[in-house]
C-alpha cells in the first residue's frame, strides 16, 4: 500500500460502509460509489462537511497511488 494514500475522514467512512457492503479492494468500493450515491446512507456516512464528488476525487486519487487491488482491510 502507498504511504501517500490516507483518505479524508468522508473516503474513510464512505469505504468502511463499502466494506461492510462486501468490498474487499479500493477498486471495488469505487466501483460501489454510484449504489453509495443511490443509497438513503450518504448523510449518515458523510455527514454534513463532505460530498460525494469529494470522496470520488480521493478514491481516485488512492486508485492513482495505491492501486486498485489495495484491500480495504489494509486501509482501514
């Protein structure tokens, strides 16, 4: 896992609840973004100080460094 990835406090909630959902890997909880999107949890999950485009900016950029294949167990 690359040192330069450490989500924001929204990325990390919003990958806990993905792996709650059943992702295992950084690239399957983006993949999980539009059900996040869709889903009655994103208030709860993100609060009121984060949105999604920002949590897709990070991911993206954890994509970028630590790979899609980064399980989330090892991040969070």
């Amino acid at each position: 896992m690359s040192d330069e990835f450490s989500p924001a406090a929204g990325t990390w909630n919003m990958l806990q609840w993905a792996y709650e959902m059943g992702a295992a890997t950084l690239g399957e909880a983006y993949d999980m973004l539009e059900q996040f999107e869709n889903s009655n949890d994103v208030a709860e999950v993100l609060g009121e100080d984060d949105t999604i485009e920002a949590v897709r900016e990070d991911i993206e950029y954890g994509l970028e460094t630590a790979g899609p294949d980064t399980t989330l167990a090892a991040l969070l």
